[in-house]
C-alpha cells in the first residue's frame, strides 16, 4: 500500500536555517536590568510598579533604577558627551550583546547589522528659558536667534539630539560596525526597526543584528511631546485597562530600554548559543484612524498573523490612550483564546522601545515555559499552562499598529 505524505500545514512552516532567533535579552525599565530581574518581578503575583508621581505633578512616570553605567560604557568620556536616553540605549544595547555572546567578539561584531528605533534628543531647557526670557523685551527675533545660536548652543549638544546618534554611540562603545538604519517615529519605529531586521535575516542579507530602542521620559520635553496633544494621564495612577474616562489622555510614561539579538537559526547553532525563541510573522499596518478603521486594522493584522489554535498568551504594549487602547482592548476582547497582559502597566509607556519590549517579555515566556500572572485583575484573565507561542502588539498611542508571533525554537 502506497504512503500518502501528508501536505505542510501552511501555518507551520518547514525549519529553515534562515529562521530569524532571539539569542540575546537586554532591558531596562524601572523594575531594574536584565531579563532575570524582569522576570523575576513580573512573574510575582500582585507586584506593584514603581512610581513618581511628584517630580513632574500632575502627571505620574516610571523612572529609571540606579544605574552604574560603567559597566557597559567604559570610557567617562564617552558617557559624558551622551544624554541620558543614549546611555540608556547604549547600556541596553550592551546587556543583550553580552547576553548572546557577542560583547567583545571583534569578529562577530563587526558582521554585525543594527536597525535602532530612537526619537530626537533632550533640548536644553536652560537655554530655550534665556531665549524666551529675552523674546519678551527685544523686537529683533531673528537676531536674538542667531545670537544664542552662536554663543549659547554647544555642537556637541546639537549633535546629541540627532536619533541616530543613539546608533553611533553603541558602534562606538560596543564595536558594532556593520550596516546602521534608524527608525524615528514613537511605536512606529519599533515595530519597523524590529520588522526590517526580521526580513533581513530571512532573506539572507543579514546573518544576526542589534535590535531595539530607548526612551528617556524623566525630562520636561520629552513630556511635552505628549502633553501637546493632550495624551498624558492626570491624577492619581491607574492600571492601563482602567483610564478611561479618566482626566488627561491615558498615557502614563516610563523610562527604559530594549534590545534584541536575532540570529539565523544555524548562524546561532553553530556559535552553540541557547536560543530563547524564534521570531515568526512581523506584520505592522497603519490605519486611517480618523476615518474609523483602527478595530478593523487591528483584526486584519491578527488574521495575517496565522495565530495557532487554543489559548494563547498575549504580550500587549497598549499605552492607555484613550481612543487606541479601547479599540485594541475591544479586538483582543473579541477571541476568547487570548489572554493579554498589558506589562505599561508596570513599566509605563517607552515610546520606541514598547515593540521590542514586548517581544523580549514574549521571548521570556516561551523560553521559561510559563506564563505571567495577570497585571490587572480587574481586566485581564489567568492563563495556565506552558506557551508554546506567544502574541506581542503595539498599537500607536496615535499612529501605526504592529504585532509579532514568537514560537518556541
């Protein structure tokens, strides 16, 4: 009797050594650095987020944990003529090199690619105060302008506030110095930068690449970004699910940093590293919002992606705005398969680094074969078992839309 091979199952795809692998882990958020003390904390039932609700009333953040910077950026004079969201990056950047097993290899680091989401630098605020002060008795604005250009503004500050600085800076430190892109655009450029290095790597362009953000929230400017059109919570903290209808716009903002290493499955193989994961489909979208099309944006991205079937957990960047996360709640609301967790909750919202963020926490779970337990029980639902896949999302507080299907290696 003749045997009968049986078809591939379309949405289980044949090993390919082209398979894009998460083989390193670096974060920072104010839960602290590193994937053990992320874990460790986020696995802890009933854990509460750390909180600043003083330094920048009426709005709350998540600040960052001390930090001895010395331990992935050497040199003070590179750290000095860093700002803060570049050392945070830099120093995320290195904690996942060392995680692969990168750090320190000339070889490895000069083949490798980096695809980095950053927004623009911190301004002076000392400066941008003088010149508003002056503004108020002089005519000659223009003038004024120019004056304070030449003698107050520093190129070195200039040059700290160009996004791809944030790329300089870890080739300069750590040594990577193969091909550099630079994504800008708040979650957008997460989604995009993580995308990008996915498809370079399936496509044999890229054999392992740095990838991640930062985002330094401790800042007055960097709030007033949000402020601007009205996105930032107000009052006392809630958890994620529960802003709406509160005063502000829903988006309560954290300090930190995440960054990936991803592999070819035999590039990975054959340097003998553990794989935590591997990165399947990365779809991102943007939906005309005005015109009311984010919940079906949202539900097309979640049939490309070619979900498996049963329950599965759900790693959720939502940021509390108002309109994006009630749409993104009623999507997910509507499969009873999915158990979301919405880690903003705990971390604040990190802007570039909420994507990658939330495919490392997605990589953790199933690496650890376990789940996280709820982060708001007053919206979210336990889930049990061990993941053999996990969902991550990231729905622009304003713009964009994206989510990935991380599987078991």
């Amino acid at each position: 009797m003749r045997k009968i091979k049986k078809p591939p199952d379309p949405q289980q795809p044949p090993m390919s050594s082209h398979d894009v692998v998460i083989t390193g882990i670096g974060l920072v958020s104010s839960l602290g650095e590193g994937p053990d003390a992320h874990w460790q904390k986020l696995t802890q039932p009933g854990f509460q987020p750390v909180l600043d609700a003083a330094r920048f009333a009426p709005y709350t953040i998540h600040p960052l944990p001390e930090i001895d910077w010395n331990l992935q950026i050497a040199k003070r004079g590179d750290q000095r003529q860093m700002e803060t969201w570049q050392r945070l990056g830099t120093y995320a950047a290195g904690l996942a090199l060392d995680d692969a097993g990168i750090k320190g290899d000339d070889e490895l680091c000069a083949t490798m690619d980096m695809v980095v989401a950053a927004g623009g630098g911190e301004r002076d605020e000392a400066v941008d105060a003088t010149i508003l002060a002056a503004s108020e008795s002089r005519n000659d604005r223009d003038v004024l302008l120019n004056e304070k250009l030449t003698t107050e503004l520093r190129p070195t500050l200039f040059l700290a506030q160009l996004s791809n600085l944030l790329a300089g800076n870890i080739s300069i430190v750590h040594k990577v110095t193969g091909s550099s892109r630079t994504f800008m655009g708040e979650e957008g450029a997460g989604v995009s930068a993580v995308e990008t290095a996915t498809a370079r790597i399936r496509s044999g362009q890229s054999t392992h690449v740095l990838v991640g953000g930062a985002f330094q929230t401790e800042h007055s400017d960097m709030l007033l970004g949000y402020e601007l059109a009205g996105y930032l919570h107000r009052g006392r903290w809630k958890p994620v699910w529960q802003r709406q209808g509160s005063e502000g716009g829903g988006v309560v903002t954290g300090s930190g940093g995440a960054f990936l290493v991803l592999e070819q499955r035999e590039h990975a193989r054959n340097r003998g590293r553990k794989i935590y994961a591997e990165l399947g489909p990365v779809i991102s979208g943007r939906a005309r919002r005005r015109q009311g099309e984010l919940n079906s944006e949202i539900a097309a991205l979640l049939k490309q992606a070619h979900l498996p079937d049963g329950e599965l957990l759900t790693i959720s960047a939502a940021s509390g705005a108002h309109a994006a996360t009630a749409a993104e709640k009623a999507v997910l609301d509507a499969n009873p398969a999915l158990a979301v967790r919405a880690f903003s909750t705990l971390t604040g919202h990190m802007k570039e680094a909420q994507f990658p963020f939330a495919v490392a926490l997605a990589a953790l779970a199933v690496d650890r074969k376990a789940g996280y337990p709820v982060f708001d029980a007053t919206a979210e639902r336990p889930f049990e078992g061990a993941p053999n896949s996990v969902l991550a999302t990231a729905i622009g507080y304003h713009q964009f839309e994206g989510l990935g299907l991380i599987k078991a290696a």
